[in-house]
C-alpha cells in the first residue's frame, strides 16, 4: 500500500497574481461586463517530459485554486492602491475562481487547458495556471536533479547578478535617468518559495535598483510598488466589441484613458506591431500616457522608434518612460539604459531570469485569449514565434487593415 502523498498548493492567495491583472479586469468589468472569452494554454518550446503527464496534478490545483477567497486584509491593502475603485473592491470581495470555466485534456503528450466562460471570470485563470504547471514541472525535475542544489545554483546566479549591479554602479550614476528594474517573474518561476526569496533578497541588498514586483502578494508582503498596466488581451478583446478593426487600438486606449484618468500610463505597443501602434499615437494619446512598453523585437529599434515619434509630435522625451519587458536579464537591461538613459527614462521589467534561472531550461508557455464574443483575436508581433491565431483567414485580414506583413 503506498503511503498517501502531501497536497502542496502552488497559488495560496488570490493576490498570487501580477496587477495588470487587475488592472485590466477593472475597466472590462466596467465597459464591457457582459463578454464571453476563451484562453488557451500553449507550450512554445520542447519540455524535458511530456507535459500532458502533469494533468491529473493540474486538475487538482485548479480544484484548490477555485476554493480561494480574498481576505479582508488583502481587500485593505488593494483599497490603498488609489487607482483600484470600491465598486472593483467590492467586487473582488465575492469573486471566486468557477470551476466549470476551465477544462483540462490531453491530446497524446500535449497537456491541454481552456477557459471560457465570461471574460472577467476566465481571464484571471491566466497567471495562476502558469504558475501551476512551471512548479509542477520543476518540482518534478529537482526530484532528479535535486533540489538543493538547483535552488543553490540560482543563489549562486542571483548573487553574481547583484555583483554585476554594484560593480556598474559608476557607469549607471552618470546617466541622466537612474537605472530601476522590476521582478516580472511569476508567470514562469521555479517556485512561489524561490520567488518570494529572490524578491526579499533583491530588495534588501540592491533596493537603489530594484523598485518593485508584478506579483501583488510580494509587493504587498514586502511593501514593495506593484508593478503593471495593461497586456495583449487588453487591447485584443477591443478586436471583438464592436468598433471598426483599424480603430480597436485607439478605442482601447481611450476606455483606459476614461477608467484611470491619470494612473497607469503605460502603454504597451506590439499587438499590431511598433509602426502600427505609432500611426495610432497621436498626439492626444502621447500627452496622455507616460509611457511604453516593448515586449517584441528588437529593442534599440523600438525604442529609436519611440523617442523619434515623441520628437515628431515635440514632446520632451524626458519626461516619458520607455519600459522594456521582453526575455531580458540583467546584462542587456544594463545594454539598454545605457543606450537610453540620457535621453529618456527607462524601466526593465525581468522575469523568467530572475525567478528561475537555475541551469534548467525553462518553459516558455504562455495562456492567450484566442476568440472573444465568438470572434477570433490575434497578436501580430513584431517576434517571429510570438504571433498567435487560429484562424487564418482573420489573421490575414488583420495584415491587411494594418499593412503587416510577415
């Protein structure tokens, strides 16, 4: 007879999430209530194992997720964030995951998960079921590879990490904007305990730099800047409510706009591509937003692209913040402020190198809304690999109203 094995919970709090999260749930919840989605699980590249053998695993977590409630502590602490209303907060206080919006299958090695049902129900399953298949998966790994000594090689990388910082300290301080990174990294860790000791050892030795977290309950926790605005999603599910395809960007940034009135300025830019993105930037919305965020292609590009629009419109790009947020690790975030930093403000936000960088490859797997209101929504990126759609006939269709083309 075996011996019953420990349930170990990956997601604990419903505050185990990254804020553009909520961020964006806040104004769907608020514009458009009624919208029905579907997100789907993808795996971009080849595991060490089939990942289809995780399923049973999946399903119980998922089963432990939709138990979770928001406390009335961490209610508090979101009712300090200034740009969160009491109608969200009310809201989040009865929220709880539904079981019956998510489905997980497989299809010979391939592991399978899908959540549709009303959009401000399944787009938060996102992060958590990442973050439940990353720490499933490795802590299948380090039962071979040990996990001592994994978790000792990542104390070893984020401590030659934290070296690299001092030892560029002179060349940082004589830029014109400081240097500030944020952990990215939830979506992808090795582990909530290793996050969560990355996070605390980040902010004690190195807090000149590292000014905050995407995930809420370590900023909370650590008393940290939660860090986040808006992702593809966001301005996907504009594709799908009923506004003219070529006007869906500008129809997402204005609603944002409206809902945050100030906060969160930070734009991101590829889900038609930076030259797509740039024709709808005008001037209204470059005045109105602090700044943008890359997350495809190549970054001096993209942000040479950004500082000459910003000169277009003559706009002092100083007091704008180009946020840089795609694969990056500590050396080319130091490469890109560098290139930057005297002439506009920068922000790296780093995660999967932060929170598992352990020797192991990594997974690199991603939760997408693939159709929302029984429409299909797509990403034209400016990577190859990144851009994601089932339907063909859609995606050509979105080439053509933005001139895109691979």
């Amino acid at each position: 007879m075996h011996a019953p094995t420990t349930f170990e919970p990956v997601i604990t709090s419903l505050l185990e999430t990254d804020l553009y999260k909520l961020t964006m749930l806040q104004p769907m919840l608020h514009a458009m209530p009624t919208n029905r989605a579907e997100y789907r699980f993808v795996c971009r590249n080849r595991s060490a194992f089939p990942l289809a053998e995780l399923a049973d695993a999946v399903q119980e977590q998922l089963d432990a997720l939709c138990t979770l409630r928001h406390t009335d502590d961490e209610l508090s602490y979101l009712g300090t964030l200034r740009f969160l209303k009491s109608d969200f907060i009310e809201f989040l206080r009865i929220f709880r995951f539904q079981r019956r919006f998510i489905q997980v299958s497989t299809i010979g090695e391939t592991l399978c998960v899908t959540a549709t049902g009303p959009q401000v129900h399944v787009m938060g399953f996102e992060i958590p079921v990442l973050a439940i298949v990353n720490e499933l998966y490795f802590r299948r790994l380090a039962a071979v590879h040990g996990s001592d000594a994994l978790l000792g090689e990542a104390r070893r990388r984020l401590q030659a990490k934290i070296a690299l910082l001092r030892t560029s300290a002179a060349d940082m301080e004589r830029m014109r904007h400081p240097f500030a990174f944020f952990d990215f990294g939830l979506r992808r860790r090795f582990s909530g305990a290793w996050q969560d000791e990355m996070v605390a050892t980040l902010a004690a030795e190195v807090p000149q730099y590292f000014k905050g977290t995407s995930n809420v309950y370590l900023a909370k926790k650590y008393r940290l800047t939660p860090i986040g605005t808006m992702a593809h999603e966001y301005l996907q599910t504009f594709q799908a409510v009923g506004v003219q395809l070529k006007g869906f960007q500008k129809a997402a940034l204005e609603c944002w706009v409206q809902e945050y009135r100030g906060d969160l300025g930070v734009a991101l830019t590829d889900v038609v591509g930076m030259d797509a993105f740039l024709a709808d930037f005008d001037l209204y919305f470059a005045k109105l937003f602090d700044g943008l965020r890359h997350d495809s292609g190549d970054p001096v590009e993209w942000g040479e692209k950004a500082l000459a629009h910003y000169a277009r419109l003559r706009l002092d790009a100083h007091t704008k913040r180009l946020v840089f947020s795609d694969g990056l690790d500590i050396p080319t975030a130091l490469r890109l402020h560098r290139h930057f930093a005297d002439r506009a403000q920068t922000g790296f936000g780093i995660g999967t190198n932060l929170s598992n960088d352990t020797g192991l490859q990594p997974l690199n797997i991603v939760m997408k809304l693939v159709t929302c209101n029984g429409q299909p929504t797509a990403k034209l990126s400016d990577s190859p690999g990144k851009t994601l759609c089932d339907d063909q006939t859609f995606l050509a269709y979105l080439r053509q109203v933005f001139a895109k083309y691979d």
